[in-house]
C-alpha cells in the first residue's frame, strides 16, 4: 500500500484508517482507493470490531483529485462504489471522524459509515454538477435515508454548502466535537462494540437491512 499516503493503526479491536495527504486537501486518487478498499478488507479479515476513517491536517478530504479526474477515468473508477459498498457491510462499527470539511466524492465514505463525528467548522458539499460529474451510484439513496430526498437533491442538484450545524440537524453528523474531544468522543462511542465480537455486531447491523 502506499503507506505515505493512508495510514493503518490496527489492533485486535480497532483499526484506524488516515487520509495523509494534507498538502493536497486529502484529495483522492485511484491508488488511494485501491489502498483503502484493500485496508477495510484487511480490518474485516483480522476481526476488528471497530472502524474509524479520519484525515490528517484541517480537510478530511476534498473528495476525487481533480487533476487527475480531468486527465484520465478516476470519476467512473468502479472502486470508488467498491469502497464504499465494503465499509457499509463490514460487520463492526464503522465510524467516519470528520477532522474538517468532506467533500465531492469522499461523501461516500462518510455516508457508508454507521456513525459521524465532524470537529466544528466541518462543511459538507458535493459540488457534481458543477464539476461535470456524476456522484457514486449509491450516494443519493444513502443520503436521501439520512437526509431526506429535498435535502439531497439540495446538496447534489443544487449544489448547496452544507454547515456543521445543519449537516447535525439533518442527521449526516452524529456528534459535534473540539478537536481537542475527538479522541475522547471515538473511544466512547467505541468502547461497548470493541468488548462484542464481529459476529454479533454484524447480525445486529444486519438487522437494519431486513
């Protein structure tokens, strides 16, 4: 994997996955998602019953690298749907903690996550239209059940900025925290799901899906 640019802190119980790429907003490219995809499955392979995605510096991520979208196929990479469809089955708890504002394609991590936790001051936005490109294929149903179908067509048609505290009254933010809390808010919201075993948080995740 290419360690520079996602970093693993893995243990029995859980496995961190951080977005390194700070001097380029986290900006996401087809290597990236090979290398995350390939990391959820490593986490689901070892057992590990929690999962937290996060980015390093003030962005979580700045969704596809641009540079890379406008010179070859990175927007209909069929990984993009891949990795979001592995973190939305994995068996454990999944958490997404938003270290700053989620954008454009990565969206659908966060949306495939079971929960949300964003530092204040995170926005979100999926600037599709704007950029001449179609979101993943199950982004607008996941937010339409998180948000409302209005609310999605708000931030995907319209193209709209969403704050943190609205992004929290809508539902697409869990927990609001300081910076300075965010550790502290992941252990907690962790702690009961790292003492349980993958086989029973999975068949109460599957629960949601009958």
């Amino acid at each position: 994997m290419s360690a520079s640019l996602i970093e693993i802190a893995a243990d029995t119980a859980r496995w961190t996955l951080t977005l390194n790429r700070p001097d380029k907003a986290n900006a996401l490219n087809g290597q990236m998602l090979e290398d995350l995809d390939a990391a959820v499955a490593g986490a689901q392979s070892a057992g590990a019953r929690v999962l937290v995605l996060t980015g390093r510096g003030k962005v979580f991520s700045a969704g596809a690298d641009l540079e890379e979208a406008r010179n070859g196929t990175l927007t209909t990479d069929p990984n993009w749907e891949q990795l979001s469809s592995r973190i939305a089955a994995f068996p454990g708890l999944t958490i997404c903690a938003l270290n700053g504002t989620c954008a454009g394609g990565a969206i659908g991590m966060m949306l495939a996550c079971d929960l949300r936790v964003a530092v204040e001051g995170t926005k979100v936005f999926y600037p599709v239209v704007k950029n001449g490109f179609l979101p993943q294929p199950s982004d607008p149903a996941r937010l339409t059940a998180i948000a409302g179908e209005s609310r999605s067509k708000l931030v995907l048609l319209g193209g709209a900025k969403i704050e943190t505290r609205e992004a929290q009254a809508w539902g697409l933010f869990d927990r609001v925290v300081r910076a300075d809390e965010m550790a502290e808010a992941l252990d907690t919201l962790a702690a009961d799901a790292e003492a349980s075993t993958p086989a029973l948080l999975g068949s109460i995740k599957a629960l949601y899906r009958r």
